[in-house]
C-alpha cells in the first residue's frame, strides 16, 4: 500500500526572534551597567585587600 508523504515548511519568524533576542540582551546590559555601578559606588579602592 502506498502512502504519500507530506511535508509542510514551518514558517519561523525570525525577524521577530532577532527583535526578541536584541530586547533580552538589552535587558541584561542595562542589568548589568546597573550593577555595576551600585558596586562602584560601594568599593572604595583602600579597602581592597592584595594578598
């Protein structure tokens, strides 16, 4: 018995996945760029330890 197989394209929106992907990686930046300046402002650099 023959049975025909089908295939059917899925359709991937990558524009929206690269508008998505630049929104998280946005995301993490700004965390980032905010962390660290909480961690400026908190170190003093004679408190450091060299050991």
């Amino acid at each position: 018995m023959y049975a025909p197989t089908i295939e059917r394209a899925v359709p991937v929106p990558l524009e929206r996945l690269a508008w998505l992907g630049a929104g998280a990686l946005a995301a993490v930046l700004v965390t980032v760029g905010v962390g660290l300046l909480f961690l400026c402002a908190s170190t003093a650099l004679d408190e450091l330890r060299t050991t």
